[in-house]
C-alpha cells in the first residue's frame, strides 16, 4: 500500500507515485455515487493530509479543491467513487483519480473508507489509499492480466474488471486496519 499524499498529487509527482492507472475512466458513467450528501467531504490520507471536495455538477463525482497555498493556477481535480464491499473497517470504495498534467490525463485506482477519526470543521472525511501495484505478484500479474508499466506502475487488469481484482486479490488488506493506517 501506498499512501496518497493530496499535495503531491496535484503536482506532476502523482504521475511518478501512481500505482494502478488507466488512460480512461474506469468507473462507468451513472454508477458513481455521492458518499455523503452534505455539499462537501474531506478526501484524507492521514489526519494532517486532508483536502476539501465540492459536488461536481452535473455528475455524482466530486471536485477535489487545491490547498490555499497552492498556485493560484491549479485546477481542482476530479474524484469519483463507486461501492466496492464491505470490510471488518466498513464500507470500502472503488476511486477514481482524475489527473491531468500538461496534456496527459491518467485515472488513478484508490480504495476510501469512512474515516471519521479525520472528520473536521463540521465535515465527515474519508480516507484514500492507493493499491500498490508492487504487491501483486508475478501469478497474479498473469492470471488477471496486469502489466506491470514501470517500477512504480500498472495496468488494470485485462482479464477481469479492477474491482473484481480487488475484492478478490486484496480485500485482506483492506479488512486490516494497520493497511489503512499506513504502517
């Protein structure tokens, strides 16, 4: 597992830290949901890590806002979620990450949780982790038909759906609560 640090995924070094990626979105369009119907959630990845997201119109996703101390020029980016299952931590989703860097966009892979240990300023936050493509292993790069892109990056799997990988190849981690604290 691989934390998401929400500043450096603004920035270009997202791309670099990227674990499972696709050149398309990967969550169908209309499938998306809204996981609180407040007009704003916190996305975290550790309690100091923590960036405010509006509703995205027109669309069940949201709008991951850039910190205040970011340049002025950032664009706010997006982040959609999806149920995946339920875990001994609650509810887990499927997450897609849009990044976009110069001309390239990339969707990232990220599994949330409810995190209300984070919950500030009157919001409920919800914790992010990447999958870390490092962890699959060779049989499981073939059998689900993952290619590994670089050292730090995969491809969804060809010959089943990211979210049926998922469940079946990694819901261990996700059941344990030391995954998601990141130890």
């Amino acid at each position: 597992m691989q934390r998401l640090n929400i500043a450096l995924a603004i920035g270009a070094a997202a791309f670099l830290s990227a674990c499972f990626t696709s050149e398309t979105p990967f969550i169908p369009e209309g499938e998306a949901v809204r996981l609180d119907e407040a007009s704003a959630i916190l996305v975290c990845s550790d309690e100091d890590d923590c960036a405010r997201t509006v509703p995205n119109r027109g669309n069940k996703g949201y709008l991951m806002m850039p910190p205040p101390e970011e340049d002025e020029d950032e664009e706010p980016m997006g982040i959609r979620f999806v149920p995946l299952m339920d875990t001994a931590v609650g509810p887990v989703w499927l997450t897609e990450i849009r990044m976009v860097e110069d001309d390239e966009t990339a969707y990232i892979v990220g599994v949330t949780r409810r995190a209300p240990e984070f919950d500030a300023d009157g919001l409920k936050a919800f914790d992010v982790e990447l999958p870390w493509c490092g962890d699959v292993s060779q049989e499981e790069r073939e059998a689900y038909g993952i290619e590994k892109l670089d050292s730090y990056t995969c491809s969804l799997p060809t010959e089943t759906s990211i979210s049926d990988y998922l469940r079946t190849a990694q819901k261990a981690y996700f059941d344990d609560p030391v995954w998601w604290d990141g130890d």
